[in-house]
C-alpha cells in the first residue's frame, strides 16, 4: 500500500455564516504531485493554508504526515514546506539575509545550516547574488528564491500556492523541473495553478468549485468523465457557425464553445459530424480533451448548466466568470 501523506474528511472551513471549503474529503500519497484547480475565490489558498497548520478547521478530519489538523497545528507549521500565495521573503533584505532568516526561524545551525543555505542558492540560480535585494530581483528568481527558503528544513511535504503566477513561461518550466526533482526524491507536493499546462503534468489534479470538490483523479482518467467525443472546428466565421450549430443544424451537439480561435463540440460516442454540410471549408477533427475542457465540463455539469455556449479563454488558463464569493454570499 502506498502510504498517505495528506488525508483529509469533510474538511470544513467556516468564516462566520460563509463556508469558504465544504467538506472536502481526499488524499494524497507519499512523493505525488498533487494539483489543486479552482476559480477565484473558490477556497484553494483557506485548503492550503488549513492543510499547514495555519488555520483552524470548523469542522472535519484532517492529517498531515500522521499529524491531526485540529490538534498538531502548531508542529504541523514545523514541518511542511509553504510558499504563500503572495512570495513571504522580506523584500528590503537581501538573498542571503532572507535565507539566514529562515534558517533560523527552522531551526537550523552551525554547519547544517550553511550547508543547505548554500544548496538553496544553487538550486535558485543565485550564485553570485547573495548581496542584492530581494525586492530588485526579477518574478522568477524571486519565485526559486522563496521555494528555497519554504524547503531548508528538507520538509517531507511541500504545499504551494499559485507558486508560478505573474512568472514567465521559461522560469515556469525551470520551476517545475525542480518540483519534479524534489517529487523524485519524495517530497509530496500540494501545487494550485490556473495554468491548464501545469496541471497535465500534475500525478493527480482536484477541482475546487463553491470550495466543494467535484473531481480528483489523474489527468488520464479525468478526461474520460467527459461524455462522448471532442471535436475541433477551425472555421474563418466562428461565430455564425457556432450560432447554427446551436440552432441544431450540426446534428445532435451536447456542447459547444469557443477554444481561444477555434470551436470545441462535444457529440455523443456513436455520432459522426464531420460530413454535416454546415461544416463545408471548415476544418473539422476529434481531438483528446484538454484540462481546461475537462474544468469547463465538470463547472457546467456542477452548476446545472445547460451545455452550451460557454466561452473558454484558451489561453491555458482558467478565467472562468465565477466570482464565487458573491454567489454564494449573496
Ligand atoms: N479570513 C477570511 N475571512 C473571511 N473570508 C475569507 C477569509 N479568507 C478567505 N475568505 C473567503 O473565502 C473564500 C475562499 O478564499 P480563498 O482565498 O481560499 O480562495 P482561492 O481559491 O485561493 O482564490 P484565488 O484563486 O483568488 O487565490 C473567498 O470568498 C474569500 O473571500
Ligand atoms: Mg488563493
């Protein structure tokens, strides 16, 4: 059996009447990356920040390395790794001033402490720059930085925050290399992100909606929820065809929507569209779903929508309309 390094049940936060996470029930295994998706507001950063020990549970189990949620809080905070939503380095001090300021608050002496401060220089890149301020580093050295200060103390278990948000495509990838090196060395880590990319890449990835779960599995099995076939339509008037193919002149559609420039159609298994007339110099072709139809399926399915005409940013983020605080407060 694979042992479990986060277990949760009917995970429950309450702020006064609002319930930010509603049982919320999972696990994750030992030395996995464990994706975490959600709309704004949808309770992602109050999960995490239950699961570090930094805040109280309403209700429900939670355990963190054999470590209870309600009860260990305090020696659950030693000894997770956590980089906040909002990078936690002290911006007027310098690289290493950050580091030596962690170190201390982990703990860690003498020649140990020497050792891993320089380790987590080199896993940032920093060599060299131990003197410059925090503040003039640029989004991607400031993001390793805070990585290397969340794991001096070797934590067993990482959770991060959007680690990768307002960070360019090229210190995205060099970030999530070291996850994967890390997870290859058996830290289990606990990631949200709003890019769909970094989600594929994740062991497994959860759906956060109204701060209830409504799916966690691999990327693998989470596209079979969706129920049929996925087309692409490449078309010069998108929009006149997207209008007729909901007036039903494709045949029986489930679902359509637009994909950045192109269009996705959702059709039932045994039903073929690429010889619909209304197709004529469009370029039609099945495809395999991506994360972000998977997100779009499941939030409609989950908020009782009708399947159609939602409108996907296709720009491998998720920027669903959802302001789900005031939804649900209102
Ligand atoms: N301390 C608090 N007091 C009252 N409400 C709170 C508190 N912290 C969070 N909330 C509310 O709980 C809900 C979930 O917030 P949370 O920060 O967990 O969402 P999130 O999924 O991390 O969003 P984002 O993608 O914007 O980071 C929001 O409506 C937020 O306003
Ligand atoms: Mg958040």
């Amino acid at each position: 059996m694979p042992k479990i390094a986060v277990e949760t049940r009917e995970l429950t936060k309450k702020f006064g009447d609002f319930t930010a996470v509603d049982h919320i029930t999972m696990s994750i295994e030992e030395g996995k990356v464990y994706g975490f998706l959600g709309p704004n507001g949808s309770g992602k950063s109050t999960t995490i920040r239950m699961l570090c020990g930094l805040l109280a549970p309403t209700s429900g189990v939670g355990l963190v390395l054999g470590m209870d949620l309600s009860k260990e809080g305090r020696k659950i905070k030693n000894q997770v790794g956590y980089m906040s939503q909002k990078f936690s380095l002290y911006p007027d001090m310098t690289v290493i001033e950050n580091l030596d300021l962690y170190s201390g608050l982990y703990g860690l002496k003498g020649a140990e402490k020497k050792e891993r401060i320089e380790q987590m220089i080199a896993l940032a890149g920093l060599q060299g720059r131990e003197d410059e301020q925090t503040s003039l580093l640029s989004g991607g050295w400031r993001q390793r930085l805070a990585l290397g200060c969340a794991i001096l103390h070797r934590p067993k278990i990482l959770f991060l925050d959007e680690p990768t948000s307002g960070v360019d495509p090229k210190a995205r990838r060099l970030f999530w290399d070291i996850i994967y090196n890390l997870a290859a060395d058996g830290t289990t880590v606990m990631v949200t992100t709003h890019f769909m990319d970094e989600a594929e890449h994740c062991d497994k990835v959860a759906f956060i909606y109204f701060g209830g779960l409504i799916a966690d599995d691999t990327p693998v099995d989470l596209k079979k929820l969706i129920p049929g076939k996925l087309y692409e339509v490449e078309s010069e008037n998108g929009f006149e065809l997207l209008a007729s193919i909901q007036r039903g002149e494709a045949g029986t559609v489930m679902d359509s929507y637009f994909f950045g420039k192109k269009l996705h159609l959702l059709v039932a298994k045994n039903i073929s569209i690429e010889d619909e007339k209304i197709f004529k110099g469009s370029v039609v072709k099945e495809i395999t779903p991506s994360m972000e139809d998977v997100f779009a399926y499941l939030v409609k399915k989950e908020s009782g929508k009708e399947l159609d005409g939602g409108r996907i940013s296709g720009t491998g983020e998720i920027r669903l309309n959802v302001d789900v605080s005031t939804a649900k407060e209102g």
